[in-house]
C-alpha cells in the first residue's frame, strides 16, 4: 500500500520550526531554490525511515513501537508519521514489499535451477540472507496440515494465523496497541501473499514429486523455516554461521529419506 504523495507535499510547505514558509512565493514565481532541498531530504528521510523499519521489524517483530524505527533512522517520529499516517501503514509497506521480494526469489529458484531439491534449497538460501522472510505477514505463515504443500493448497494457505505460530511477530502481553497491531499486520495485500504461496507451492510440488522432499511438509512449513531466524549474536560472523547452522538442520528435517 503506497500513501499519496500529498503528505510529502504539505511537508515541503512547513519549515522546520513548523511554520508555514510564506516566503516561498514571490512575485507569482515559485521559489525552487527553497523547496528543493526540503525534497531531497524528504526523499533521504524515506529512504532512512524504510531501511530502520526492515531492520526494526526484522529484529522486534511488527510490534515494535514507532518510536523505534525514527530512533534507528535518526528522524523524528513525527517526520515518520508524515509518511506514513499510522503504523498500520508502514507494517503493510513493509510486509507487501517483502512478500514481493520472496516472490522474485522463487521464482528466479525455480526458472534457474533444474534440480527440484537445488531450487527448494536455493530459494531457502537466499531468502534466510536477505532476512525477508522474517517480515512476511502472518497469513501467509499458516501451517498446513500433511500433503497440503501442492499448489491448489497455496491459495488456501492465506487467512489468519495464531500469534503463536508466527515467529517474531507475537504481541506483548498487557499492550493493547500491539495485540492491534499484530492483528492488523495480518490483513495485507491477498494478491501478493497468494503470488508467493503460488510459487513456492511449485517448489513444493517439485520437490515432492521427485521424492525428496517429505510428504507431509506443507507450503507453510517451508516459510516458517525462512522465517525462523537464529538468536541475535553481537557478532555478525558468529550471527551469520549461527543462521547457516540453523537452515541446514532444518533442511535436513524437510528432506525426504528412504
């Protein structure tokens, strides 16, 4: 979901103090020397603002408070929410945009790799490094039932999970806001969650019918896996083998044996 670009229009119009620049105009001429500038740094301030979200939600889970994201993108929150007018907003840009992030990343799997495990395993690679799948939105984390994984299951997938079965995105205990939040994240765009279960159904599918892939592993069940992260570790090497660690044992637990 994209907001319309009036907020960065009426943002362009206030100085920072917060007052109107009257000064803008003169003479029926528009002062582009003043006005510029100011969308640059809307445009920077964005670009700012997106990157923290990811990394803030990718860490905290769609609960985290807006407070967060303007600290680690080192704006104000009220330079947040002129973008993006509640937090609801954001958490749909992000999870759509992520979604669709996965959705390339299947595919190029499985235009790219003639092996069926080799695409699975691929696209499970690639999408554990980019961190994307610990943003999906909860629907399309459902864990299905045995032999649920073909395609025609894929589009049954989408509906709302339980908290508890959505890794890094469980709502704090005692907040209101963020059980809200949590079951607001949920509602996010069906044509691009039911494009990722389409293509990964395939990878499933494959898989399966070539007999490595265990029979009652579901389409949900490998994105839960993408979107199981190992715990945080304050080195990035240690991080990063702690994660590759993680992916090979569970791909050892979907692979299917004789």
């Amino acid at each position: 979901m994209h907001v319309q670009d009036t907020h960065w229009a009426s943002a362009a119009a206030v100085a920072p103090g917060g007052k109107a620049m009257s000064a803008a105009v003169g003479n029926g001429r528009a002062d582009t020397a003043r006005t510029t500038p100011l969308r640059v740094d809307a445009q920077r301030n964005l670009e700012h603002v997106l990157r923290a979200a990811r990394e803030v939600f990718g860490e905290l889970g769609y609960g985290a408070p807006m407070e967060d994201v303007a600290r680690r993108a080192r704006v104000g929150v009220g330079t947040v929410y002129r973008r993006f007018p509640s937090k609801d907003v954001l958490v749909r840009r992000i999870a759509e945009e992520e979604t669709a992030r996965l959705t390339e990343q299947a595919r190029a799997a499985l235009g790219q790799e003639d092996e069926p495990w080799s695409a699975l395993s691929r696209f499970l690679r690639t999408s554990v490094a980019s961190g994307a799948g610990r943003l999906l939105p909860p629907q399309v984390l459902r864990v299905g039932s045995a032999g649920s994984g073909d395609a025609g299951a894929a589009g049954e997938a989408v509906g709302l999970v339980g908290e508890a079965r959505v890794p890094q995105q469980r709502a704090q205990p005692g907040s209101a806001e963020l059980r809200l939040v949590a079951q607001e994240a949920a509602v996010a765009d069906d044509a691009g969650a039911g494009a990722l279960l389409d293509v990964v159904g395939q990878l499933v599918d494959r898989a399966r019918a070539a007999g490595e892939l265990r029979t009652d592993v579901s389409v949900g069940d490998v994105l839960l896996v993408i979107a199981t992260a190992a715990p945080s570790l304050p080195d990035a090497a240690q991080q990063a083998a702690a994660s590759a660690r993680l992916l090979d044992i569970l791909l050892e637990g979907l692979r299917s044996r004789p």
